[in-house]
C-alpha cells in the first residue's frame, strides 16, 4: 500500500513538473524576445511567485544558462555551463530528459525535469528542479490530509452507524410495539371466540343464545349490526332467529331465492369496490355494504349470518373472525335445534301433540311450589273418553287416532295458555289449571263436556257418532299439596263421574294426607272394579 502510494505520488510530481515547464513555454513564447534578458527575469520571477517550491532555469542549447528563477541576472553570469547535465542531454537529443542527483551545496536530493523548447525567438531548454525534501513534506501533508479525512470519514461513518443502529432499534421496537398488539388482538379473539363456542354449547333456548351471541359478538366484530336467520323445516323460508347491535334493517322473514349466498352456496359481500349486487332481502339499506355468511353445520345449510356493514370497512383479518364465528354459530345452532326436537320428543306425546305424563309430573311439581308462594288455588282435571274401547273396536285404531287428536286439538283451544293439556297414557288426559280453584275447575269442566258432546267427528267419510268424556276434579289445597296425592284424588273423582252415568264432571271432596297408608291400595281397588265393571 505504501509503495503504491509513493508511486502515485512520484508519478503526481513529474506531471506538476511537466505542468510548469509547459506554462513557462507558454509564457516565453508571449514575452521572450533574445535580447530582452531583463524581461526573462520578469518571467522568472513570477513563475518563482506562482511555484516557489520549484526552480525554473533557461538554457541555451549549448548548455549556457540565461534565466533562472532563484538566481540574480548578475549571478547567472557566474553560473556553469550545463551541458553535460544529464537531463540537458536527454532533452537535447530526445525533446525531454529527468534525472536525480544530490547536490551538495544545498545537501539535499533533486528531481530534474528538462524539455527542449524552440520558437522563432528562442532555441533551448527549459528545466524545472524540486527538492525531495518539498516532496517529502508535501507527502507528508497528504498523508497528513488523507489520515485526517479518513479519521473524519471513520468519525462521520460511527455517528452514521450509531443514527442508523438508534433508528433500527426505533423501527424494531415500534414493529414489536405492533406486533405485540397483534397478538394481543388474536389472543382476545381467540378467547372471546372460545367462550362463544363453550357458552353456545351451554345454552338450553334460544333465548339464552340470543343473549350470548348479543354479548360476545359486538366485542369481537365491533359496533356492526348483524341478526341471524334459520330456514323452517320446510326449506321453503328464513326467518330472523337473533339480532344484535339496534333494529334489524332488513325483511324478517324471505325465501331462499332472495339471498345471494344461499343460491352461490359462499359468502356474499355486497356493494364492495367490484359489485354492487345487494340481497333482495337487504332491499332496503340501499347502497351501504352487507355481508351474509351461510351458517352450515353437519353438511347442511341451516341458516344465514347477516352483517349490515353500513359505511365500516371490514377487513380481512375481522372477515376471518366473521367466518369463524359463523361456523361456531352454524354448529351451536344446529346442536340447539336438534337438543329441542328431543327435547319436545321427551316431552311431548307424538300421537296428539300433548305433553305426556313425565311432563305433568314435573310441570305439577313446579306449578304446586308456585301456588305455595302466591298462596293460590291449583285444580286438576282428570278426563276419559266414555267406552273408548268399544269405540276402537267399532271403526279401528285409526279412527280411535283421529279421535284422540280431534280431542287433544279441541283442549287446546279450550283452555288457557298457562294451563297444561297433557295425555296421561291411553284414552286418559290430564289438565293442570294454575291459579284456579274449585268453582272455577268445574265450570270449565262442564264446558268442556259440553262442547265434546257437541263434537260431529267423520273419519274416511263415516261419522262417528257422539263422544262423550268423564272429569274428575282435585284443588290445591283442598285435597292435598303433593301432585301425586292430587292426581289420585282427581282419579277416584274421574271414577265416581263414570258411576254416576259419565258424560259429566265430580269433584273431589275427600282430602288424601300424603302418609295415609290404605292410599294406594284403596285407588287400585276402585281402579281394579272399575274395569271389572266397564271396559273403558
């Protein structure tokens, strides 16, 4: 590296001698005329002010100096001839010459350039000297300079890299700043989807599912109005199950046909930067953007999970929370519906569609607690169809069906909509009248005598003739506080009506004590003699 340099430097100092001897040609041609000597030693002198760290000398071809730049005309006289100066040959024969020679009046090492010149005023040499020592320096300086403008560079190069290091570590904390909050935002979304998924799972109505899905949802979507449809079993409607978020813009109720998403078997974002095309049954937003999500579960479409987006812009991110939301809600939704369908199976009697006797049981429970707290009357009407087993044999099972639907309808609609109508087992129902006591229990069992007797039944275009049933009737707390005690006793009622000539009403007089021993014994005895009696 050093020796490099030294050769640049070298070669930097023949080209600023070279460099002079062509301005000093420049300068004679304009100025020097043969006899002029005085004017020579103008120009001298001032190319000794321009350069004074170099020495510029004229000569004659033979080697007489006539010009000198550190020299007095009176003192050139004095001077040597240079003729066998080896630089002065060099240029005489071969237009330019250098050499290098120690010279010991200034004990010092010079550098000779010499280059011949000749004009139509001059014929001759020009020689430009410099001592080693001025080169030296002037290596040094540069050295001096190059040191100092790379320490500059290396200081400059610190504060850049420690500029660029704080700002790295600026950008990296603000990029970890970011993503922490990201994974924040996907931890709370994480959590808040699987206690919507664990509390979907728990719920029993879909009262308690609106209510989940009104808490948890918003939180995960934002302030966005959404509502949930499920198709009826007859595939042919969807109705608005659940709503979130303010009144639901949209039909409450609509076909299929009307949604885009359920005839694409996809989502369907309507009025986004490519389409325009809104659902029919989101007519009436208008323009604003509406999102709907098929709701599938157990590879079947069960309903459609609305988004009014109105002027909010989802994102990719919360279209994906959308998705999946939609899937917990199409599972836990398909789940609920099946857990009702058992429900009503468990509960319900599949021929008439009345409860059946697990459910009296337990709604008589229910409703004798409520009675004890309000301190209310509760009656229970016992009823049989009159000689429904003749019946049967008469026109066939069907027809006994027909019969007991017909009847089960009839109660139905003959009764209120706190009182529980259920089938007891057979030709046998049972009616729990809450807050009713025991003038109130007769007068709607002597209507209700009334009205089946008026009943003109035609099965298969026959007629089946007149029904008729027998009541019997128990009071809360008249003849007991325990709903099985109240069963028998409006039990025994039932069987002293059908003593009595049926097609009529009695009521329970007796109070049956829940430890009374001979109870049950003396109910099956009277049941026992009853069929002993009467077929039905």
């Amino acid at each position: 590296m050093e020796r490099a340099f030294q050769s640049w430097f070298l070669k930097h100092t023949d080209e600023q001698l070279s460099n002079l001897v062509q301005a000093t040609k420049v300068m004679l041609g304009k100025t020097y005329h043969d006899n002029q000597i005085p004017r020579l030693d103008r120009i001298t002198d001032e190319l000794n002010e321009i350069r004074p760290d170099y020495r510029i000398m004229l000569l004659k071809v033979d080697g007489t100096v006539v010009g000198d730049s550190k020299l007095t005309p009176s003192e050139i006289l004095h001077v040597e001839n240079h003729a066998q100066r080896s630089e002065i040959q060099q240029a005489t024969k071969q237009g330019s010459g250098k050499s290098q020679r120690f010279n010991k009046a200034m004990d010092d090492t010079l550098i000779f350039y010499a280059e011949a010149f000749q004009d139509e005023n001059f014929n001759g040499v020009i020689r430009v000297s410099t001592s080693t020592e001025n080169m030296t320096s002037a290596l040094w300086a540069l050295r001096s300079l190059l040191a100092l403008i790379f320490l500059a560079a290396s200081v400059l190069l610190a504060v850049l890299m420690v500029m660029s290091q704080r700002s790295l570590n600026q950008h990296i904390a603000q990029e970890r700043e970011v993503l922490e909050e990201r994974v924040a935002e996907r931890t709370r979304e994480v959590e808040l989807l699987h206690r919507l998924a664990n509390m979907l799972a728990a719920c029993n109505t879909m009262t308690e599912a609106q209510q989940v899905v009104g808490d948890i949802v918003p939180r995960l979507l934002g302030d966005i109005n959404g509502a949930i449809a499920l198709i009826r079993t007859s595939r042919n409607q969807l109705e608005i199950k659940l709503d979130w978020g303010g009144t639901w813009p949209g039909e409450k109720t609509y076909s299929p046909e009307e949604c885009w998403a359920l005839r694409k078997g996809k989502f369907h974002l309507a009025n986004d930067d490519h389409t325009t095309l809104p659902c029919k049954h989101m007519s009436t937003v208008g323009g604003d953007q509406t999102l709907c999500i098929p709701l599938i579960a157990h590879g079947n479409t069960i309903g459609i999970l609305h988004l009014y987006l109105k002027d909010i812009e989802l994102c990719h991110d919360k279209q994906q929370v959308a998705f999946t939301i939609g899937e917990h809600l199409g599972l836990a939704l398909a789940n609920l519906n099946l857990q009702d369908k058992l429900r009503e199976q468990a509960i319900r009697d599949p021929l008439t569609g009345l409860y059946n006797r697990r459910f009296l049981e337990e709604s008589l429970e229910h409703e004798i607690m409520r009675a004890q707290r309000r301190k209310q009357c509760l009656s229970i009407l016992m009823l049989d169809v009159d000689h429904f087993k003749r019946f049967n044999d008469t026109f066939g099972h069907d027809a006994g069906d027909y019969v007991l639907k017909s009847l089960g309808s009839l109660l139905t609609e003959g009764t209120r909509g706190e009182d529980v109508v259920c089938r007891v087992g057979g030709e046998e129902l049972a009616i729990v009248l809450p807050e009713t006591g025991p003038e109130g229990a007769a007068t709607l069992a002597a209507k209700l005598c009334e009205t089946v007797r008026e009943m003109h039944l035609n099965f298969h275009a026959q007629s089946l003739g007149q029904l008729t049933v027998s009541i019997g009737i128990s009071t809360y707390p008249h003849q007991g506080d325990k709903g099985d005690i109240l069963l028998k006793a409006a039990d025994v009622a039932l069987y002293e009506a059908k003593e009595s000539g049926r097609d009529r009403f009695c009521q329970s007089n007796e109070v049956f004590e829940p430890m009374l021993a001979n109870t049950k014994s003396l109910v099956d005895k009277i049941m026992d003699n009853a069929i002993d009696t009467d077929p039905t």
